[in-house]
C-alpha cells in the first residue's frame, strides 16, 4: 500500500498512475481537518509518497510519531523544465510520457 500525501492539486492523479501500475493505493490531503498521522494509521501504507507541495512539518510529524517513524517516506521534488519549454506535463513527471516506470 503506498499512501500519497499532498498539499495542492489532484492526488488521485498518483494513485490512478500507480494503480495502473499494479500497485494499491490510496491519496490525503495535508489541508485536511484531520490530523495527517491519523490519517496514515487509517491505511497503514507499507510507503509514503509526499508531493512536493508538502513541507517539512508533514516529514516531522510522521517521524516524530512511533507508530508512523518506520514508514519510509519518498519526497517529491519539482524541478524546472528544460530552457524555452512553457506548460507542464504531470504525465511525463510519473513516467508516463516516455519509457520511464516505476519498479514493481
């Protein structure tokens, strides 16, 4: 189970992408009422993807937690595209662009 936490935008969108590609998923929004280490014991993920939206207070409270501080936590990063290229393609950041894919 890989849980993806994030900030701003669509979540779901890394939880379609890694559900098609074999694995169980399931997204949480930061900016929800509920505390985000409940929220990780909801699902008990075996990952945690954090979308570069997040900031580190999030990584400090999963951590600082006992029962979250084992789960390793992958962080996202943006990073600017090459020089004169406008718009962005959330398809070719996960891989689905071009020959790139996640290890199943």
């Amino acid at each position: 189970m890989i849980l993806v936490i994030y900030a701003d935008g669509d979540g779901d969108a890394y939880v379609r992408y890694l559900t098609t590609a074999g694995f169980r998923a399931a997204s949480v929004s930061t900016n929800s009422a509920v505390d985000i280490v409940d929220r990780t014991l909801a699902t008990m993920p075996d990952m945690i993807v954090l979308d570069y939206d997040c900031d580190g207070e999030t990584v400090d409270q999963l951590k600082s937690d006992r029962r979250t501080a084992h789960i390793p936590v992958i962080v996202l990063a943006e990073f600017p595209g090459p020089p004169g290229r406008t718009g962005f393609s959330p398809g070719a950041r996960m891989g689905t662009d071009g020959p790139s894919t996640l290890p199943q």
